[in-house]
C-alpha cells in the first residue's frame, strides 16, 4: 500500500469528526513540527507521510476524537503569552483566566501597590496565573499554593523552564499559607456536582473542576478566610461560573469586603468578582482607592 499523504491524512482525521484546525496541528505534533508550522502543510499536501508519523497521527486522532483535550496530546498550552506544558495532572488553562490575570495586574498597578507587593495564587494548577503575573511583573513576591502535590510538579516544572522564582507550596486553600498578602487571586473549582457540562471535561482532574451542590463551596471557603490573611486595603480577585457572579458578590459583601465589582470575559460573561479588605484605621477604606 502507497504511504498516506499529508491531505490524505488531515481528511481521514475529519472523517473521524476532528475539527480542521485540532487534525493540522496534531499532524504537526506527529511529524516533530511546532503548531506555528501551519504554512508546511498548506505547501506539502502530496507529501507521503513516514509511517511512524502517520501511525502516531492515527493514534492522537482517535485519543482526540474520544475527547481528549488538544493540550493533553501535544503537551502544552499557550497562556497570556506564556508556552505551559500540561497534562492529565493539571486543568488546561482556558483563555477566559487571562480576564483575572489583566484585572489582577490593574489592581497591581495601583498607587498604593508596591513594586514587589506580595501575591497568592490559589490552586495553582499548571501555574498559569502565577506564572503570568511574574513574567509582566518580575519585582512581584508571588506564592503560589496547590492542595495536589501532582499539580505542583507541573507548576514547578513550568516555572523552571521559564526561569520564573515563584514559591510554591502544598496547601489546602490557606491551612499552610503565611500572610498577609497585597493581593489574593484564585481560579478554583466551580462547577456544580451534578454539572450536565461535567462528562466533556472527563479526562481533566475532577477535584480541579467540581465544588459541591452549586458549585459554591470552595469559592465560600476562599471567600471566609481570605481576610485573615490581605493586608488592609488588599484584594481577593476570584474566577466563577458563567452563573455566580451575583452569588460571589453576595458573598463578598456579606463578608465585609468593599469595591464589590465583577470583570467580563472576551465573551462577555461576568467571570470574575472580587472586593478590597477595608482598612480599619481608614474607616469606610476607599479613600486611597485613586
Ligand atoms: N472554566 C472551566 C470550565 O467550565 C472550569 C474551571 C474551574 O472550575 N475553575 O470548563
């Protein structure tokens, strides 16, 4: 049998159900080329295909089309600029976090925010958040705290490659965490139990996904006992559900925080809400908000 060309290859992959854009880069992937290599393939439809490229290009088609992540097959994932390996350890960072990392660095780059203000990630995952905040502000002191010692490695992992000093810690939430922090930033699981969306994200780590009944109980927990560890004046920036913008906001406010405001994500959708912790010698804690 004559090898497979690159064409031939891409249209037995859509035939599989693959989207267009997922076969061309698991093609890539395949022959030991980076995604930005989209061009080669435009220029070598006729190109016969090695069999091991072509048999590892069958095999990542199958894996892909029984919905395993993009991310996971080729290893990495691009975030707010950054180059991030991934796998099954880890959430595969999605583009709606880049919403809480620009609020972050507007909130960083505040009057009363030192250069080097100290900053906690929590849950880290592959790092992405914390990672991202240190690359655009390298003098920051960032933190960056995982209950999974698997997650870690991964986070660790990257911040090596990018030679990034983050300290990273095994904590559940805040149980080994020291404060006080400037600012706390946190994308944590939020997705309800007995989410119709859950069976789509199978092949991600649940306990990085799920947080109870609504969804609700760690962003709550995060939420409690946040202020025990934000300098006066401090922020707690928090990532949601399309949903839970007014439920977290609710649970801000009833916590004492000021500035209660949410931020949208490119698709419009309030993602992320958060408060300042108020300045008890300042009284109403909002005078030196600029
Ligand atoms: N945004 C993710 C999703 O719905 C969930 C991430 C999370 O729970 N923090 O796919």
């Amino acid at each position: 049998m004559n090898p497979l060309t690159c064409a031939q290859a891409l249209t037995a992959a859509r035939t599989h159900g693959l989207e267009r854009l997922d076969a061309q880069l698991l093609l890539l992937h395949a022959l030991g080329k980076p995604g930005a290599d989209r061009a080669w393939l435009l220029t070598h439809d006729t190109t016969p295909l090695p069999e091991e490229a072509a048999q590892c290009f069958r095999e990542l088609s199958l894996r892909r089309a029984g919905g395993e992540p993009l991310a996971y097959l080729v290893g990495s994932k691009e975030f707010f600029g950054l180059e991030l390996q991934v796998d099954g350890r880890v959430l595969v960072p999605r583009p709606d976090t880049e919403t809480l990392v620009e609020w972050a660095l507007q909130q960083l780059a505040l009057a009363d925010m030192p250069a080097s203000a100290r900053v906690l990630d929590l849950g880290t995952g592959s790092g992405a958040i914390a990672l991202a905040l240190k690359k655009t502000r390298p003098a920051l002191d960032l933190t960056a705290v995982d209950a999974s010692s698997d997650a870690l490695a991964v986070a660790a992992a990257n911040a090596g490659q990018h030679r990034l000093p983050v300290h990273f810690l095994q904590s559940n939430w805040f149980e080994n965490v020291n404060g006080p922090f400037h600012l706390i930033v946190s994308n944590p699981p939020y997705v309800a139990d007995a989410d119709p969306h859950l069976p789509a994200l199978r092949h991600e780590p649940l306990q990085a996904l799920t947080a109870g009944k609504n969804g609700l109980d760690d962003l709550r927990r995060i939420i409690e006992q946040a202020p025990a560890y934000l300098q006066p004046q401090g922020w707690l920036l928090l990532e949601h559900g399309y949903d839970q913008a007014r439920a977290v906001c609710e649970l801000l406010k009833q916590r004492g925080f000021a500035e209660v405001q949410s931020r949208a994500d490119l698709a419009g959708t309030p993602r992320c809400s958060g408060g300042r912790w108020p300045d008890p010698a300042a009284g109403t804690g909002s005078q030196t908000a600029g």
